[in-house]
C-alpha cells in the first residue's frame, strides 16, 4: 500500500541545499551556500568601541561594510589556536551583510536524505537557535546553521552598517 502522506512529509524534509562546511572551535557547522559571497583569509578589521561582545569590528569589501562576528564568541564555545589565519566568510541573509570569523573553512557538500540526523522535535538552547538540520558525513556531525537567528540580537546594529551601504 502506497503512503501518500510519507511522501509529502519526505518532500518536505528533503535537503536539496548545498553547504560550506566550516569548523568553529573544532565544532562542524555548515552554511547554506546561497548565503556565502565570499571567502577571503581574516581582513584587516576596523575596531570600534561598544558593540556586542562578538563582533569584532567591521571590514570593508567592494560597496559594502561587513560587521565581523567572531562564531566562537557567537556560539560561546572556546577560541580555535589558528587565529592568526582564520578565514571570513561574508555572507548576505535577506538586505544583511555579515562576516563570520570562522576557524577553518573545508568543503562545499550536497547532503542527501540518509545524511539527515533525526533530532527530537523540542530542541533546546544553541540548538534551538542557531541549528536548523544535523548532517552526519563519514561519521562527523555536521550542524547547519539558520543565517536569521545569527542576527537577533544586533540586527539594528547590523541594518544601521547596512543603511550606510546603500548611500
């Protein structure tokens, strides 16, 4: 017997996305790749007094000005050792710019079904914010990362630098 409502629900849960796998203190997290517009080795940032606690400062790229978010201090898990390499991923969710100071960037993946982790519906804490799915590859979980939740906090902030971009 065919279970018609399976499939839709198999439609609907179905990863098509690829992602940019990256490590933040040793964690594996991926991020959908319509959001990346660039990776460059750690720019040289313009720091600035009273910002949150995890953004660094702002860097300059083409016509637009990128707040820096450190993802270690974003995710409150402990400094990588590379920091003096770290690359940026800029990205760009909805009208915002952003950088994320990542600890290693490692590859572009397309998961498929039988890469899902089923998760309990009620997560709690980090992963309820920032984590959309869990993708295990050859053994290593991989956390994808919802780009609207990295900016709750400070989105004046963010749309303010964003304001200045389209002058």
């Amino acid at each position: 017997m065919h279970n018609y409502f399976q499939d839709e629900i198999n439609k609907t849960t179905e990863i098509k996305n690829y992602y940019l796998t990256f490590t933040v203190s040793g964690v594996n997290f991926g991020l959908d790749i319509n959001n990346v517009q660039m990776i460059i080795q750690k720019p040289q940032i313009s720091y600035f007094p009273d910002l949150p606690f995890y953004i660094i400062g702002v860097f300059k790229y083409g016509n637009h000005i990128y707040p820096i978010m450190d993802m270690s201090r974003r995710f409150r898990l402990s400094k990588g050792n590379n920091a003096d390499r770290s690359p940026v991923i800029l990205i760009k969710v909805t009208d915002m710019y952003i950088g994320m100071l990542v600890e290693d960037v490692i590859e572009v993946i397309q998961p498929n079904n039988n890469m899902k982790v089923d998760v309990p519906a009620e997560k709690t804490g980090f992963y309820s914010r920032f984590v959309g799915d869990i993708i295990k590859k050859d053994n290593i979980l991989i956390f994808t990362i919802n780009c609207d939740t990295l900016f709750v906090n400070e989105k004046e902030y963010i749309e303010e630098i964003n304001y200045s971009n389209k002058g």
